[in-house]
C-alpha cells in the first residue's frame, strides 16, 4: 500500500528519548518511549477504523491488554501523508507505562510460546505443560492454573476475539506478558484485530 505503518521510536541522541504527554484520553500515562502510527494494517482499503474501533469498545467494559486508539493527521518533512491510527506500542515500555512494571524484569511472549520477546519463556512453558498434560476437569488443577494466569483476563481475551470474529486469529497475532516474578500471571494483549467484524 502507498501509506506505510510506522514506528516512532525516540532517543536521547535525536534530542529526548521520551514524550511527556497524556496523548491518550483514557490511560492515566503521561511517557511514552515508542508509539505506532498505523495505516490500519489489512483495513487500509476499507473502513480505516476497525482495529482501532475494537480496542476503543472495551474501554471501562472489561478488565483486558489493549492499545489506546487516536486518530491523527501526518505530515512528514511537511509533506502530507494523511490519516493514521495512533497507538501504543506493545512492548516493554506500554508494560512500564500501563502496570508499573520494571522493564527488564518482564517475559513477553509471542505466538504461543515460539518467540521470546523480552526475558524467556520458561514460565510460559510449565503453564503450557500444565495445560497439556494434567486434567483440567478438576479444580486441584484448576486452581493451580490460576496461580500462573490470569484467568478472567483470558476469558475477556477470548470473548473479544470470538465476538470480533477477527480470522486473523487464533493461528496469529499472540501475544502475552508477566512480571519476572513468582507471584505473577501471565495475561493476553489484544492486538491487530484488523480482520474483526469481516
């Protein structure tokens, strides 16, 4: 397509390696490290507004990862480039911004465990052994899935997908998270749901 997606990613050696500003209205986050400035992906040719439409939905609906969604104008070198969909970048810095979290002390895994991100996918590992190998019928396991994630969470995470009928999805597109520690749990991002509501 003739708009290309893209990353803004700020440095100190290009003048400041954050933004300081409440760019969107409904997260109480004032810094950003890196944003993303989307041609709406596989939507560009059609209504230019479904993913962000998706994740602006669940809003003060349901406890569930999602990127904030603001449209904006661009102009490069004073050239004008048209719309685009302002976003959060999924990464380590969105984890810092949205939860607090320390940076380095995430796993951040990508498409059922195959990719690491940040940190490693140990943890990720052992929730999937558990899955695949003990009965999930019985609530001693149950329960002790629930110590390893967020359960509630995932089900917003499937509900959402499932309702937006995004096909883009469950073979692509995962992603989930959790602090580098032994009390946590890993939850779900939402993310490119551009083939939803097809």
């Amino acid at each position: 397509f003739p708009q290309k997606a893209l990353a803004v990613q700020l440095k100190k050696k290009y003048g400041a390696k954050s933004v300081k500003y409440k760019l969107f209205a409904e997260k109480d986050v004032f810094t950003y490290n890196n944003l993303v400035l989307r041609n709406s992906g596989n939507d560009v040719s059609k209504s230019f507004i479904r993913d962000g439409l998706m994740h602006s939905l669940l809003i003060g609906q349901m406890d569930i990862d999602y990127q904030s969604y603001k449209p904006v104008v661009v102009y490069l070198n004073g050239k004008y480039w048209g719309l685009y969909n302002l976003r959060e970048k999924l990464n380590e810095y969105y984890l810092a911004n949205n939860y607090g979290v320390d940076p380095k002390e995430i796993d951040l895994i990508e498409n059922n465990g195959l990719v690491v991100v940040d940190g490693d996918n140990v943890a990720y590992k052992k929730l999937e052994k558990l899955i695949t190998e003990k009965d999930l019928s019985k609530d001693a396991v149950m329960d002790e899935l629930a110590t390893m994630m967020d359960v509630d969470e995932y089900i917003n995470y499937l509900i959402a997908q499932i309702y937006y009928d995004n096909t883009d999805w469950p073979s692509m597109n995962i992603k989930c998270w959790r602090p580098k520690n032994e009390d946590s749990k890993f939850r779900w991002l939402l993310f490119d749901t551009d083939f939803g509501f097809d």
